[in-house]
C-alpha cells in the first residue's frame, strides 16, 4: 500500500515528459525571397501545414500568406484555416475580409471564445503549442466575385 502514491507520482511524471517531448516539432526553415516581407505556405488540408504555419509566425516575419490552391468560399472555408482565424480573434487580433476586385474591408466574425471542452490535456496543451505563435497577428482574407477565398494574409500586429 505504501507504493501507491509512488506510482502515482512516476505516472504524473511519464506523462510529462511524453507531452513534452511529442509535441516537439521539427522546425523547418522557411526561406523569404529577397525583398518579400514573409514566406507564402500554399494551403494543405494536413498536419503538415499546421507545423509550416507554427513555423512561419514563429520566426515572426512582417507577414505570412497562405495560398489557397483548391477551390474554397467564404462559407465554406476549410476547417484547418478556420482554427487559426479563430485564434488570431481569440488572441485579441482581427480578421477582416478584402474583396480583391474592389478595396473594401469589415470583420469576418463576431468574436469567437473557443471552448476546449472534451479535449483532453494533452490535446489542449498540443493545441496552445501549435497555436501560440499566431496570437501577435491579425489576419486578412483575400476573395474575389461572388467570395472566392485566393488567399488568406497573417500580419504581425503593430
């Protein structure tokens, strides 16, 4: 009986120490064409894309923009993008919509407070890794006609 708080205690630190080593990324440097102010990520429905956007904002350029390069509407944004605009609103940033064919802006959404209900510890501290870097940008979504999405801009709040 006396091994039980023991246990208890290596478990807690197991734990631990896998949550902090398998959220490690592999950073993967993003180059910056000469007289760019950020790198361009075209968008990737993957994990992989979340990892080159934690990457991107992290090293934190002027701006960083991600292409979209299959179809997508302002209704009908992918939900991967969805999260990290969602973030940018609940760091306090601001997501404005840009109609490309004529100069206009205004808020995308009400502001969003994100319930990590039914995410485990893990998940919620997986979450606030990837996502942390994102909370010193606003972003601009870039559509054109009838709301097609081009691309989507991340700039670094002043």
């Amino acid at each position: 009986m006396g091994t039980t708080p023991v246990r208890g205690r290596f478990c807690v630190v197991l734990i631990l120490a896998l949550l902090t080593t398998s959220c490690a990324t592999t950073k993967e440097d993003l180059q910056i064409p000469d007289g760019a102010t950020g790198p361009t990520i075209d968008f990737l429905n993957s994990g992989s894309f979340d990892q080159k956007m934690s990457s991107a904002l992290s090293a934190k350029p002027q701006t960083v923009t991600v292409n979209l390069l299959a179809p997508a509407t302002l209704n009908d944004l992918p939900d991967r993008l969805g999260s990290w605009l969602n973030m940018v609103e609940k760091n306090h940033g601001k997501v404005q919509l840009q109609d490309d064919s004529k100069v206009q802006t205004r808020a995308l959404f009400d502001p969003v407070s994100m319930v990590l209900s039914g995410i485990g510890l893990y998940k919620m501290y997986q979450t606030r890794v990837m996502y942390s870097p994102v909370g010193a940008y606003n972003a601009t979504v870039h559509y054109e006609g009838r709301g097609n999405v081009s691309k989507v801009v991340f700039t670094r709040k002043e």
